[in-house]
C-alpha cells in the first residue's frame, strides 16, 4: 500500500477550508452529501453520542445532531475544525489523526467516517482506536471510495489535475488507498468487530453534469441493490461487542 502524504492531506484542506462548503453549496453537492450521510445514519443509533473522524467542516455532525444526540469532530486540518466550530458551536471539534483518538476508552456509542478512510496511512491504528473509544454495543459506520474499475483511473486522474494546477477540492496527489469489499472486511474483522456489514453505494457523482446527475441519482436505488458494481463508495458498518 503505498502511503498517504499526512502533511500534504493536512496542507491542502487547510487552504481549501473556506471554499470546502461551496463544493456541496448546490444542489448536486447538498444531495450527493445527504445521500452518503443516509447510509451511515440508517447504521449509527439515532440521538447518540457520536464521534466523527475527518469530520472537515462538520457537515454530517450537523446532519446527526438534527435527530438529537451529541457529536463530537476531529479532522486533522486546523482550517476545517475551524470552519466545523462555527457550523456547530454546540459541538467540540478537535486537531488531531485519527490513528490517535485523544479520548478515554469507551466514550462514544457511535462513530463515523465519511470519504477520510483512503487517506488514512494506518487504517489497522485506526480501526484499533475506534474499537477502544467504543462502547460495547456501539456502532462505527465508514464510507469511502472504494476499488473498482471506475475508480481505478482517479490517482493519474489527480496527479494530472495537480501538474495542470486544477483548482478542485479533493483533486490532488495523495497517494489514496482504496478498499475491496475484502480488504474491508478483514481489516474490521481483524480488529474484533462484530456484523461486520460490507456493502458499494453511490452512482450520482458531484462532479456530473445536471441532466447526467439528476438521471443518475433516480437510478442510484436500484443500482446500489441489483446492480453494486457499478457504485463506486464502499461502505461498512459493524458493532462492538
Ligand atoms: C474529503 S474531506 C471529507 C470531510 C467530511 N467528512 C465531509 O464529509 O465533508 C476529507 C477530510 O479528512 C481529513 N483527514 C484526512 N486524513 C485524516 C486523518 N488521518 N485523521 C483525521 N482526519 C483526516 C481531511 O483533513 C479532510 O477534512
């Protein structure tokens, strides 16, 4: 696996820190989000008390708390956490990796991931913390972008984006890890997770032209169901027992 650039990741969403929101300012962008928050919502208890790591701005807090609960953020970008603080001021956002969670063992009943997990330079380190900053019976539900062969073009996609000086959000050279369905499973499994759930969602894309998207997202349902390899995020939900 080859590793992920921490201070780059770290550099880069700090300068795009006030500019994040307005990829998901539209309504492609507030769709797409809503969409993949669903998934992990219907997997983490309603009104929790939630930890959510890569938080960036604090969309999905934001989401979660609406049901009641409590959420707490950490993302590695000081510029993001910033941005989350002022979203949600009800909410603590914290600096910090989620390979080192700066909370006690089981304090939170569930946790969440939303597009951080390839990123992440030891996925085994944090999926370890996750299992310990869990209650037992608490839920960790992750989603990110998975492999397949649609998604197999994106590192030269980004490495092209960056030498030609693309101004996008996530559209750079970060030497992103993306997971199979058997990576996944026995990552969380090796962990001690139990119903370990894996499964693809996700054929609209943000970056899709309107027609092309809304087209898309009315055939998501059943494509996510009957047709996976086609979706191209891969998501895992799974308890600690
Ligand atoms: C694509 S953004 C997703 C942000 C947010 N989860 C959302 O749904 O909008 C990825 C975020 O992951 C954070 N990140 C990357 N690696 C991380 C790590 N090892 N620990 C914590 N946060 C990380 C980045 O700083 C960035 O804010």
């Amino acid at each position: 696996m080859s590793g992920t650039k921490t201070d780059k990741i770290r550099k880069h969403y700090d300068t795009v820190a006030d500019t994040y929101d307005s990829h998901y300012d539209h309504h492609r962008g507030r769709k797409y989000h809503t969409h993949l928050s669903g998934h992990l919502m219907k997997a983490l208890p309603e009104g929790g008390n939630l930890l959510d790591i890569g938080c960036g701005t604090g969309l999905f807090v934001e989401k979660y708390i609406k049901n009641g609960g409590c959420g707490t953020g950490l993302d590695i970008s000081e510029g993001m956490v910033a941005k989350a603080r002022r979203r949600c001021p009800d909410c603590e956002f914290l600096v910090g990796t989620g390979e080192k969670l700066p909370f006690d063992d089981c304090s939170f009943n569930a946790v969440s991931s939303v597009l951080v997990f390839s990123y992440v330079r030891d996925p085994v380190a944090m999926l370890s913390e996750v299992h310990r900053v869990l209650e037992p019976g608490g839920s960790v539900a992750l989603l990110t972008l998975g492999k397949k062969l649609i998604t197999r073009g994106i590192p030269s996609l980004y490495k092209i984006g960056e030498k030609i000086k693309i101004k996008h959000v996530v559209m750079k050279d970060f030497g992103e890890h993306y997971y199979d369905e058997k990576e996944m499973y026995s990552l969380f499994d090796n962990t001690g997770f139990a119903e370990v759930d894996v499964k693809w969602c996700s054929f609209a894309h943000i970056d899709m032209i309107d027609p092309i998207f809304s087209l898309a997202t009315k055939v998501e349902p059943f494509v996510e169901k009957r047709v996976p390899q086609l979706a191209y995020n891969i998501f895992v939900s799974a308890k600690k027992e």
